[in-house]
C-alpha cells in the first residue's frame, strides 16, 4: 500500500512538473519597445510559441527592481499578447490585428541603454529572460527575438526591426527564423527511461540517448539545458564525427561538475550535419528528472 502511494504521488509530483514545463515552452517575451518616439508608450509583445492556448493564467514579469502581475483570460495558439499602461495610447501609434490581445496593466520601465526582464509563472517559477543592451536597435524601432525557441540575450536572436513601420507589434517578427526542426531526425532519436531516477535501483538510474541515421553523420552535439536556458551538461559536442549507424549515449542526471539536479523537466537539444548536405538540423525534446 505504501508503495501504490508513493508511485501515485510520484506520478502526480511529475505530472505538475512537466504542466509548468509546457507553459514555459508556452510564452516568450517576443518584442519590445523600450525606447519610443512620438509620445508612443513603451509596451512588450509576447507570444504563444505552441499549438495549444493559454486559458485563465496569471503571470509575473519584472525588472531588476521591480515585479509587475497581469493575467490572460484566453491567448490563442502561435498569438501574440502586447502588455502596455495605457491601450488606447498605443492604438493610435499602432495598429494591432484583431488577433493579437492587448492588456493594459503596468510594466517594467525599458531603460534605453541596457536592462533584463523575466517572466514568472503566478507562484515565481521561471519561465523566459531577455536581456538588451540599447544599442542593438536605434530609438523608435523595436527590437524583436529572431527565433522564440532560442534564448534571447545576445544580437545573433535579438534583432532591430527591418518594417517599414519600425515595429512588428502583435504580427509576425521582421527578423523571424525559426530552429530547423527535421521530423526525420526527430523520429530516429528516442530517450528512455523517461522519466528516470539517478537514485533507482532497478534500471533506471540513466537515460539513454538512440541515434539512428543510415547517413554519414559529421557533426553532432547534445546538451541539457535547464528550462530557464542555461546549459546544464554537454553529453557530446563533435564536430568531425564521420559515421553512420547506431549512437548511443547516456545522461545520469548530473550537471558538468557531476553534482544530480534538482528533479525536474530538462530539454535536450540535439543537433546534427550531415556529411552530403551541410545544414544543421535540430530536434528538441524533454526528460524528466525524477526523485
């Protein structure tokens, strides 16, 4: 009996891990104005960057000094949500799709010369970063996230707006580029157990990592990252591998100096070039790190 019990809380425990994991895949913080002209208010964009909505969720979102809450009562799939004080202010400068959803509610000053936000879920996990620096966009054009999968702390994803309307506010970024996620080499990747215990004593104590590929593979990296983007191991980072076949590689649970994580969701970021074609595919993924 006590074991059904442990096996249930367990399942349960996992089950609100990878709830809070999927909404922090779900909302990015995708645009902002932080340094209008013309009396424009300063406002921030985010995005549902998955196929399923946002229903009745509160969120957090701060500065270095301050935290500021808002609420989405419904925010569709792949839509954008633009947070601004004062929403008929920003109508007149912009003009957003019937699609977008425009809260009023107060934000975080945007210091013009360099500044970092974060996004909270309503009881403060982590959930997206971006971080500026105010030269990477001249004053009155926005400065957007090139790829909303990849982190936004540098000008290689941080980019200034190319509209002729010096902003993409509730639309489709100027600079959009998305990871290239092949399905084919998403389907020739598994990972098992999963969810897996680095303390269990029944086979489970490591996740195993299958690549299958009948190409020549010559590039090949695979790192864990945290769900706040930062790296927490890099299981391989080969760039003349020259083969093909069957890979198999394992994670124990450890971070690079061989301290076990906290139990938790952990992406894992596979990249592979192939030897003929030298473009770099991408598959995501998550495991779940169990007590």
């Amino acid at each position: 009996m006590q074991k059904i019990f442990y096996v249930l809380f367990l399942f349960i425990f996992i089950a609100i891990i990878v709830s809070k994991s999927l909404i922090a895949q779900q909302l990015v913080i995708n645009e902002i104005m932080f340094n209008p002209i013309n009396s424009e208010p300063e406002w921030i964009e985010l995005l549902n960057n998955t196929n399923s909505p946002i229903l009745n969720s509160s969120f957090l979102i701060s500065d270095p000094t301050k935290i500021y809450s808002f609420k989405i009562d419904s925010l569709g799939e792949n839509r954008y949500c633009i947070l601004v004080k004062d929403t008929n202010l920003i109508k007149q400068h912009r003009q957003i799709p019937d699609t977008a959803l425009l809260i009023q509610a107060k934000i975080p000053s945007l210091n013009n010369d360099k500044d970092s936000l974060r996004l909270f879920t309503a009881d403060t996990v982590e959930i997206d970063s971006f971080f500026y620096k105010g030269t990477w966009s001249a004053k009155g054009i926005s400065l957007e996230r090139a790829d909303p999968n990849l982190t936004a702390n540098n000008e290689n994803n941080l980019k200034q707006c190319k509209s002729i309307d010096s902003a993409t506010c509730g639309k489709l970024n100027s600079c959009f580029q998305s990871s290239h996620i092949d399905t084919t080499i998403a389907n020739d990747i598994t990972i098992g157990p999963n969810p897996f215990s680095p303390n269990s004593t029944k086979g489970k104590s490591k996740c195993v990592i299958n690549i299958s590929s009948d190409k020549v593979i010559r590039k090949l990296n695979i790192k864990i990252y945290n769900l706040q983007g930062s790296l927490i191991k890099t299981i391989l980072d080969e760039t003349n591998l020259m083969k093909s076949g069957k890979f198999i590689y394992e994670w124990d649970g450890t971070n690079e100096n061989g301290f076990i994580q906290q139990v938790g969701v952990y992406p894992i970021l596979i990249e592979l070039e192939y030897d003929e074609v030298r473009t770099t595919l991408t598959a995501k993924k998550l495991i779940v790190l169990a007590g």
